[in-house]
C-alpha cells in the first residue's frame, strides 16, 4: 500500500506550498499518475482523507488524472501507446523498451484561499 506513502508527500507539498503563498486552506489538488505507478484510486482517496485531517487539506477534493504509458523500442526506435500490459513494439514485436511516460507521479495543480 505505497499509496499512504505518496499521499502523506503531497500532503506535505501541499502545506508547504500553501504557506509559501498564503493559503489558509486548500479545496481542490490535482494530481497526474502515470499508469506504470499502478496506484489504486480507491486507495488514493482513502488515504487522502486520512492523512488530509488535521492539515490545510481537511477538506479539499482530490482529483487524479491517469495517464497513458508510451514506450520507445530500442531496436526499431517505434513509439506507440502501451494497450492491454501488452510490453512489446507492435511495428517489430521486440521486448527491448524504454519508457518515455508513464511513471510520472506530479501534482498539477492546487487551488485554495
């Protein structure tokens, strides 16, 4: 459950980030999850508003957006959009990936008053 571990870091952000430019509470954080983090989004949540209590994120929503995983073949140098776990080049079926996106855990934005 590395996902208490996540979100006791962007609560920590968060806060610091509030304080630095004089937010008295947080509503609403966006975060953007590479699908490779393989993060639960039930278990996101529920850790959210555990950690959440007692800090300027007590009340605040959080939103996630999920992004895709993109993979370049190093032998074909093909990009393309990983589909159905499926880590293979679909142009030459070689295994030998590196990956462009996909393991991103950033937040985007945090909005407050």
């Amino acid at each position: 459950m590395h996902e208490f571990a996540l979100i006791a870091n962007i609560i920590k952000i968060c806060e610091e980030t509030a304080q630095k430019h004089g937010l008295n509470r947080i509503d609403t954080v966006r975060i953007c999850i590479g699908k490779m983090r393989q993060v639960v989004p039930e278990t996101m949540q529920f850790a959210f508003s555990v950690a959440a209590k007692e800090t300027l994120c007590a009340a605040a929503d959080l939103e996630m957006e999920f992004l895709p995983i993109r993979m370049r073949c190093k032998e074909c140098r093909h990009e393309f959009f990983v589909e159905d776990k499926l880590f293979q080049c679909p142009a030459c079926k070689s295994g030998a990936l590196q990956v462009i996106h996909g393991q991103e855990l950033y937040i985007k934005s945090i909005e407050g008053e």
